[in-house]
C-alpha cells in the first residue's frame, strides 16, 4: 500500500488528506459496527430496532468511503480505466445515498414527535375520556418498551413518514444506477457526455443534502422549542442534543452542498480529466468529507453511545400498567391528567434518534 501512495498520480499533500479521511472513516465504520455488535448482544431477541438500523447505515456509509479513498488512490496508481468511468462513480455514490437515507430517516423520527400531540388530539375526538386514558396508557406502555428496545421494527410498523424515505433512498439509486449506464454509455463514440451526467447527478444530490440540512434545522428547534416546555433532567439533557444535531447538520450539509455544486471535488475519481492543484484541493476535500460528513456520522455516533436497558419481562410490565391505571386519581381530572400524561411521556421518550 505503500508502494502505491508513492507511485501515485496525485500530489503527494492530497494523498495525505486521502490517508487522513481513509484512517477516520475506517475508525467511524469499526466504531458503528462494534457498538452494533454490543447492542445486538444486549437485546438480540428483539431484532432490528431504530439504534441498531442508525448504527448499521452509518458503519456502512463509512465503510464504502474508506474502501472508495482506497480504490481511488490504487487506480490512479494503476490507471483503471474503468474506474473513471461508471466504475468509480457508483462505488463514490453509494455511501452517500446510505448516508443521505440515515438522516432523511432521522428527520422523519422528528417529524413524528413534532407531530404525535397534535395527531393524538385528533384521534381523541369523540372517545371517552377513560377510556382514550386506557388506550393510551396500553400504547404508551407499549411504546416505552419497545422505545427501550429502540422500536424494534417487528412490533412497530414503518410508518408513512418512514415510508416516503425508502421511497427517496430507492429513487435516488434508480437515479445513481441510470446515470452509471449513461457514463458508461458515454465513453464510446456517442453524443452523450460522461461528465455532464455526473455533474448533474452531483448537483442534484447536493441539492437534496441541501434541503435535508435546512428541513433538520427548522424541525430540529420545533422539537427544541417543545421540550424545553418539560421540566426534566432527561429531557433538558435530551433537547441539547437535539439542537446540537440539529445545528451541525445544518453546518456541515451546507458546506457540503456548496462545494459539490460550485467545485468538482465529488467527481475526483475522475482524475485524468481534472486539474488538480494540492493545497487548493486538499481543503475542499477536507470540507467536503471530514466536515460534510465524518462530523456528522461521528456526532450521531456519540448522540447514541448509550446502550439499552435491559429487557423486562411482559408479566412485569402488565402488572405495573395495571396498577398505574387503576389509581383512582385517573378519575379526578380524566381530561387534563390525559393530556398531562401523553405530553410527558412522549417528551420523556423523545430522543434525536
């Protein structure tokens, strides 16, 4: 490996930052995938849950980044033809698609609480009070063990909001797929111009990264603003890490976003056909992957280093439920104590991810 840094066709400080972002990246991927292991061993009953799906999608994303900076620079050694074609943007695009969807997936996590107390109004329309109380208390109940559980995925179903992510995600390999068969196209003798179709697919993409920065910003301080309502320890320790989620997204993706529209650095994999100038260079590609998305990986690492509790038995969790709701202060004030009951249990449960 060596051996090929130095024979390589890139300046010798670029190389540098391609080793610096390889070293990081390699260490976000180990850290996802052991912290992944150790929840899996915790809880490995209960399968997929929301921590382990964050967890898996970006030890993925940093994966297919190192083995992309390693292929980069053993190409460009080797002369890969290939790899300046369809070959190096596919393996470039989609870590940033599964990292795309990681975040779209935790904006739609703040939309639902955003959202949950004003859905529950309507639902609660034309119900009993006592007995909305016990339907919720059975699905609050329900919630808080398979939240502790980080909603595993066979007792919760995807939801609409979920839904539409794995819409986007799939739209954008769909996208990602037809422009690698239109680069490769290109390469022939044809009107179809290979960087063109990269270009617009860069810039497109940076688009979405643009929008998903903005759309975590305002949602971010709506769910700040609504849980700094809620006199906790928990949720005060909570709502900080929203609003630090919520401004290094905003940060990081902007910068991102400007720096694939208005340079080529995402296209590098190209490297016969693009002029490049070692310092200049090598600080886009620091902003465009160490601040644009190592940062932000590495944040959502941190924001979810706590492991689960573990698991408590059904028996245990039916008799407390049965016991709180018999209290005969649920019949006092039947309204007010629902409402006072929904609200801190979903602020209580309302984590950036």
């Amino acid at each position: 490996m060596f051996e090929l840094l130095v024979g390589s066709c890139y300046p010798k400080a670029l190389v540098g930052v391609y080793v610096g972002l390889l070293c990081v990246d390699g260490l976000l991927a180990i850290i996802a995938f052991a912290q992944l292991l150790r929840i899996h061993s915790r809880n490995s009953q209960i399968g997929w849950t929301r921590q382990k799906v964050f967890h898996l999608m970006m030890g993925s994303s940093n994966l297919g980044c190192f083995f992309y900076i390693v292929l980069t620079l053993v190409a460009a050694c080797k002369d890969w033809d290939c790899w300046s074609y369809s070959c190096g943007f596919t393996i470039m695009a989609c870590p940033q698609i599964i990292f795309l969807a990681a975040f779209l997936l935790l904006l739609s996590f703040w939309v639902d609480l955003c959202h949950q107390s004003n859905d529950d109004d309507e639902e609660d329309d034309g119900y009993n009070p006592r007995e909305a109380l016990l339907e919720k208390m059975n699905k609050e109940n329900a919630d808080i063990h398979s939240g502790r559980k980080c909603c595993s995925f066979r007792a919760v179903h995807v939801g609409s909001r979920q839904k539409i992510v794995i819409l986007v995600t799939l739209i954008f390999f769909a996208l990602m797929a037809t422009s690698a068969m239109l680069i490769w196209i290109g390469k022939g003798k044809n009107p179809i111009d290979s960087s063109l179709v990269a270009r617009v697919y860069v810039d497109l993409f940076a688009f979405a990264v643009l929008f998903l920065g903005g759309a975590l910003a305002c949602y971010g301080l709506v769910l700040f603003l609504k849980m700094s309502k809620v006199r906790s320890e928990r949720v005060s320790s909570e709502k900080w890490k929203v609003a630090g989620l919520a401004i290094v997204s905003v940060l990081c993706f902007t910068s991102n976003a400007f720096i694939a529209i208005f340079t080529n650095t995402p296209l590098l994999y190209d490297w016969s056909r693009q002029t490049i100038s070692g310092v200049y260079t090598s600080l886009l590609l620091v902003l465009y992957y160490f601040l644009g998305s190592s940062i932000p990986s590495a944040f959502v690492l941190w924001v979810m280093r706590e492991l689960p509790p573990p698991l408590v038995t059904n028996r245990e969790e039916e008799s407390r439920t049965i016991a709180f709701i018999s209290d005969s202060s649920v019949t006092v004030h039947p309204q007010r104590w629902t409402a006072a009951a929904s609200l801190q249990n979903q602020v209580l449960r309302a984590s950036p991810i």
